[in-house]
C-alpha cells in the first residue's frame, strides 16, 4: 500500500452540532485482534482539530448509571475526545453557546467498543452519556487540566433529552445541578 492509497488516519462520518464532530478512527483487524489510532495530530488537523492533550482520564460504568451533563467553565473550559473501549453508551452533547445556530440542542449516539466511534466536542458543550451495558469504560482527552473550582454541570433530565431509562442511576453532585433554564451561560459560539 502506498501513501496515496492508505485509509484516511480519521474519517469524518458527521457533524450533528456545529463544531462536534464524530470520527471513525484508523482501525487495522487480523487473526491476532485490532488496533485502532485514538489521536494523531496531524489526522485531526486534517478535519480542522486542534488539540494540545493536557489530561486523559476514564470511567467505568454500571448499566444505566447517566453521569453529566458535565463542563469546564472558561477560562479552564476544553475540548474533550470521547471514545468508549469497552461496553456501551449513549453518548449526549448539549449546546450551550449563545449565538449557535443549535444553542440549547441536543444530540446523542451510541459509542461502543464494537464502533469505535470518536466524538469530537468543541468548548461549549455540555456532556454526559448512559451507560447501557455493565462495565463501559469511556476514556475522555482534554486540552485543559480538571479544575474542580471550574467544574460545572447541569442536570441530566433538565433539557428535554429523551434518555432511554426509566429509574437511572447518578451520583449525588449529577442530582443536584441547576436545570438548564437557570444556567446563564458564559460560553459564545464561535463559527
């Protein structure tokens, strides 16, 4: 295989919100397994993405525990890459910039390690997700480092999202966010 004729290090399969991106990765699969590219500058930088990575983090998740709608407030605020290595999720972003053609819209998809789909989230966006199997771990790169004192969120069930899950679980800190018509939002969009 020459240069010219290699897959692409990233493909760009949709961009549901402006500015969030959903990627599927380089993958390679033979009889010994897979390896798939989580980042690669240069293969972001392609599609316009920028990131300086700062800090990766992960969780892992029983089914239907819903843990967000989570954000970094500025000037610790971040772009976030979020993919899921094992189990399932329905992975939902809320537009919070004011000014954005989709402020106050939400989307979801479904990340899994069968996919292996990437979400590119741009600063500005709320995120969470429900897990959907027992035992999904969902790694999270970030171009700023945590900053507990800038750590925001808003409640899960407060913006109409339609989560598929009758009695989901959530940590006290998740329960007890504003709703999003008492967030004034400090975040502007960017086109």
């Amino acid at each position: 295989m020459t240069a010219e004729t290699k897959p692409p290090l990233f493909e760009l399969l949709r961009e549901p919100l402006p500015g969030v991106k959903i990627l599927r990765p380089f993958q390679h699969a033979d009889e010994r397994g897979c390896f798939v590219k989580t980042f690669h500058d240069g293969g972001l930088a392609s599609h316009g993405l920028h990131m300086i990575l700062r800090e990766e983090f992960y969780s892992v998740s029983a089914r239907n525990v819903i843990r967000g709608m989570h954000f970094q407030l500025p000037p610790h605020a971040h772009q976030k890459i979020v993919t899921c290595l094992r189990g399932r999720v329905l992975d939902v972003v809320l537009d919070l910039r004011q000014g954005s053609p989709a402020y106050g819209k939400s989307v979801a998809l479904e990340l899994s390690d069968r996919n292996r789909l990437i979400a590119w989230l741009p600063v500005g966006v709320a995120h969470g997700f429900l897990s959907l199997e027992d035992d999904s771990c969902v790694v999270y790169k970030t171009d700023t480092v945590h900053n507990p004192a800038f750590d925001s969120g808003l409640r899960w069930d407060s913006f109409g999202f339609p989560w598929p899950v009758d009695n989901p679980v959530l940590s006290p800190r998740d329960l007890h966010h504003p709703g999003f018509a008492e967030f004034t939002t400090p975040f502007v969009f960017e086109a």
